[in-house]
C-alpha cells in the first residue's frame, strides 16, 4: 500500500487562499491528473468544495472526510464522517494506493503513514491563508525531480517526488 500526498506549495509553503488555490497553473494541473487518475484520492470537506460544480473529478474514487451528511453528496462519493474509521478504512485496505490531497487536518491525519509525497514547488509568493504543515523530511529521499521553467504566465515549477526511507 502506498499513501501519498500531492499538494502545490508557493514560496512559504502556502497551498490555499479562502477555499481555493490561489493560482492556475495547467502544467500542475496537468501533473496533478497523471498523478491520481484512476486512483482513490482522499479529501477533505473544503477541497470537496473547491472542484468545479461540487462534482467528481473524472476517473478517481473519491473519500471525503466531512461533518456533512452522506446525502449532500453525488452516489460516487464515499463519505467518512469520522478520522479514525477513515484511516481504519485505509489500512484495511493494504493492496490499495491512496492519495490524499488536502486540506490539512488530513495531512495531519496521514503523516505517521504517508509513503511518498508529490510536491509541486511553485516560485512564487502567493498571499493565501493555508499553509502545508510540517512534515518529517528527513524520513523521506528525494526519488525524482522535473522543472518546468517560467514562462509569460506561469512562475517556474519543480515537481519533486520524495519516498519515506524503509
């Protein structure tokens, strides 16, 4: 079982600004969706609230962490109501790779577990008011990296994938 974390950073570690990310850049968006398609991706209400229309993103299974009722969502939705039967669920479930990303409570949530991180370093500072939490760096070893130079309208982007240390 792998568990990974795929988040953007801007300079400072900001990843959201009141609900949302505070840019758009297609070339992360572009990695985001090689990342998690046909993956099971594990969100939290907020990011839930973020995606276009309230709706699932194509080609994933989608677990959301919420206080909300499972009606309030489409069929396509697994909604957890409570942390521990979402990790409980997790871990039930070995032969399955999990992505999860965001918000923060589930970072949290998963740092004792997490297996490999997908970090989009964004060179840039963006004003927002969510920040990734710190995570246990010296665990993991840098496997891959991939710049992506600026251009006209987007800053420089380092995709870098980190993996725990056995």
């Amino acid at each position: 079982m792998a568990i990974a974390f795929v988040w953007a950073e801007s300079i400072g570690g900001v990843i959201g600004q009141q609900g949302r990310l505070p840019w758009h850049l297609p070339a992360d968006l572009k990695h985001f969706k090689t990342l998690t398609w046909r993956q099971t991706i594990i969100l939290g209400h907020r990011t839930w609230q973020s995606f276009p229309n309230q709706q699932p993103l194509p080609q994933r299974e989608h677990w959301v962490l919420t206080h909300q009722p499972a009606h309030d969502f489409p069929n396509a939705v697994t909604v957890f109501n409570d942390a521990t039967a979402l990790r409980q669920a997790v871990l039930r479930q070995p032969e399955q790779d999990f992505y999860v990303i965001g918000g923060v409570a589930l970072f949290k949530l998963f740092a004792d577990l997490v297996t490999d991180l997908y970090c989009t370093k964004i060179d840039h500072v963006y004003l927002g008011d969510v920040v990734m939490p710190r995570l246990a760096w010296n665990q993991f070893d840098l496997l891959a990296q991939q710049v992506v130079p600026a251009t006209k309208s987007s800053p420089q982007l380092t995709f870098e994938h980190w993996q725990r240390r056995n």
